[in-house]
C-alpha cells in the first residue's frame, strides 16, 4: 500500500519542520543553560514556554489526539510522521503539547473522562496550563507486570485513600503538574485483570510528596524529569476514579497502541538527525589526511543507518495504518514489534554517530549523549522489550498450534 501523506498532513509536516529548524535547533544551547544548575531547573522553562506560546499560535497544538473535539482529528497514520519530526529531541514534543506522558493522559480523560473531569483536568491540558503525569511503576515490585502494581486505593467514607511508592514517573519535577493518574489495587479480591483501578490525584493532595529526583544515565532531563513519588493516606473524592472501579486494565488496552506509535516515530526523528550529524561529521573532519567519510567502514556506518531507518519507518506506519483499522486488540503483535525495533534501531545509529564524532559525542556540545539516553530508557519503558518479545512469539505460536486462552500480556508492562 502507499504510505504517503495526504495534503492536510503534508502542510502541517512543512510547518513543524520550518518551526523546528527556525526556533528549536537554534535554542537547543539555551534550553540547556536555563535548565543546567540550581533550583530554577525545576521551574519552567523561559524559553520552552515562549516557544509553546508560538506554536500555539501557529496552530501546531495537540496534533497528536484523534478526537476532533479537542484537536485537528488525525488519524494514527497521519500522526505518525509528524511525531517523527517531534523526535529530534527530547524537548521538542513538549513546544506542541505533544508529549508522553499528557498525551496518553489527555487522551484517558477524552475517552474515559466524566464531564467534571474534564472540566478539571482534560481541558486545562489541552490549552497547555498545567501538566500531568502517569503513575504506575512501582521500586519494590516488577512493574514490567503490572499486575504486580501494589499501590492500595481503599473506599472510605466516600473517599478513596491512597498509599504506596511509585518511581521513574516523568513530570512531577516541573512545578505546572497538577495531577497524576496513579494505578491502584482497589479491588483485591476480583480477578487478576479486574483488581486495579486508575485514579486521578492533584499533586497537592495532602499526603502526597515528591521524595527525589531521578537520572536516566546521568542525565535529569529538567525541568520535567522522572520522579520518586510517595501516597500517604492521600484521600481524594470517591468520583476521582476513572470510567469505575477495577477498569485499570481496561483503559490501559486503549491507552497503550497510539502511544506506542508515537515513542517508535520519535524513535526514528532521533535516528534521522543523528544520521545528518554523522554525514556532516564524516564530512568535515579529517583525519590522516583525509575526510572521515573516506576512512575505515564509515561509508558502511551511514549506509547501514540510512537501510534501517527506512525499514522501521515503513513497518512502524503499516502499524499505524492497521491499528487505524482494526483497533490496539488486533495489532498486538505488530505494536510490540515496533516497540522493540525501533528504538533498538535508534539506539544503533545514534551509537555509529557517536562514534564518529569522537570524545564530542559523548559531552553536551552535541544532543547524541542525550538522544542516547532518552532512546535506551525507551527500551525499557513502556515495556521492556523482553515483555514484547513474549507478546510477538505467543502471536507466532498460536498460529500453529491448538488456540490457547490468551493472557493479557500485552497490559503486563509499564504504561507511559
């Protein structure tokens, strides 16, 4: 089939790549300074607030988010290739109000939200007031099965209270978080897939606290970063649970297939720009008298990395197309496939380019460390890809052997 974009998706991938190239490229050094040191790290950023004002005037604003109601209405495959050119670092989804995990949350609350929490929380997200984070991964359980999530949610007098230790929950740091989706076991005597609920809780709840601030490789990612989170005997209102009791799992069926689309598009913007950086690198240095590009295997380096990305775009916007179609539920087995393919090939090229560049693709004069790092947590996050694995070979199996009942081993991992 052909992939190529319609003319309404081919003029807002012409806008995002000129604001890209205008306005993100040229503020990546000074994003990083206002967000280098000292306690204004955790304060929201000048100029990544100065440039969502911008884009939200331009009309690029909550593309990703199907329901026309709140958005353009794009489907997953016209997304996709705009969350391609989003990938180009680990901020930019963030100028578009485009970025996990508000994007999946925003779109539990469009789909599975009360009228009153929309007006709560859905709507002041969608015009980029507050922020918002997902929290699921617990530090004393294997989260990669989420039915292991032991965070409690107990009814009492008309109240739900909350306890427990979450960990990795991206957001918290940046002060504009207002809320968190928290996955609790609220009914512990259902069954496996029916103990869990999703709840929603203002940050400011009494009883909550964010204990520290956590690195990926050494890197905090401010001011938004990934946190360790703790629910003491936090009570919020008994309609603060999402679509009822013990639909945790539920949800989660609907939240995982778009979101997954959208990490394996960014997985190769982030492997198109590291590809550049390797050709113009090859390009300019020189070493023993000669370009890098005409020296050792680097022709094979960037040619390699040209085939790969090209590969796992072509698979990952099939996905989108079949997902499109016939739902999360029918293309398990592709979604965790490109989860696994495409930030193992990021991973790969991102690596080439930074050997190609030296000791300078290990520091901060270029975005390759950073790529590195956001690219390797995805192999983890959002599933390990060893949870995907299992999903990919079960569909394979089943095809030739006796139908078995199947597990949800698809909503066994963590959701973000």
């Amino acid at each position: 089939m052909s992939f190529e974009s319609n003319s309404k998706v081919q003029d807002l991938a012409a806008k995002l790549i000129a604001f890209r190239d205008q306005h993100i490229y040229p503020n990546e050094r000074l994003f990083n300074e206002q967000t280098s040191a000292g306690a204004s790290k955790w304060k929201p950023t000048p100029i990544l607030e100065e440039l969502r004002q911008l884009a939200k005037q331009e009309g690029l604003w909550n593309l990703f988010l199907g329901d026309g109601r709140y958005s353009p209405g794009l489907t997953n495959f016209e997304y996709a290739p705009l969350a391609e050119i989003m990938g180009c670092n680990e901020w930019a989804p963030e100028v578009f109000n485009c970025n996990p995990p508000d994007t999946g949350n925003m779109g539990i609350l469009a789909a599975y939200g009360t009228e009153e929490q929309k007006d709560q929380w859905l709507r002041p997200l969608l015009a980029g007031e507050i922020r918002s984070c997902f929290a699921m991964t617990e530090p004393d359980v294997a989260s990669s099965d989420a039915t292991n999530i032991s965070a409690t949610a107990e009814l009492s007098e008309g109240e739900w209270v909350v306890n427990g230790r979450k960990w990795f929950i991206s957001g918290p740091g940046n002060p504009q978080c207002k809320v968190a989706i928290v996955m609790c076991r609220s009914n512990p005597s259902a069954s496996r897939y029916q103990q869990h609920s999703m709840i929603l809780v203002p940050l400011d709840a009494l009883g909550v606290s964010v204990e520290r601030q956590l690195t990926v490789l050494g890197f905090d990612f401010a001011p938004r970063g990934h946190s360790q989170l703790s629910f003491e005997n936090v009570r919020v209102p008994r309609a603060s649970v999402l679509l009822g009791p013990g639909k945790g799992f539920e949800i989660a069926q609907g939240r995982l297939g778009p979101g997954r689309v959208h990490h394996a598009m960014r997985c190769i913007g982030a492997a198109e720009r590291a590809l550049g950086l390797m050709c113009r690198r090859s390009l300019s240095r020189v070493a023993f008298g000669k370009p890098l590009a005409s020296l050792g295997r680097t022709g094979d380096l960037i040619a390699s990395s040209r085939m790969e990305i090209n590969m796992v775009r072509q698979f990952v916007l099939h996905t989108a197309h079949l997902l499109d179609r016939v739902g999360s539920a029918m293309a398990r087995s592709e979604i965790s496939q490109i989860k696994v393919a495409a930030p193992r090939m990021a991973c790969r090229v991102v690596d080439r380019a930074i050997q190609i560049h030296g000791a300078a693709g290990l520091s901060q004069d270029t975005p390759l460390a950073a790529l590195y790092a956001r690219l390797r947590t995805l192999r983890i996050v959002d599933g390990p890809d060893e949870v995907h694995l299992r999903v990919i070979a079960k569909a394979e199996l089943d095809k030739y052997g006796p139908p078995k009942e199947r597990s949800n081993d698809e909503l066994e991992t963590k959701v973000s």
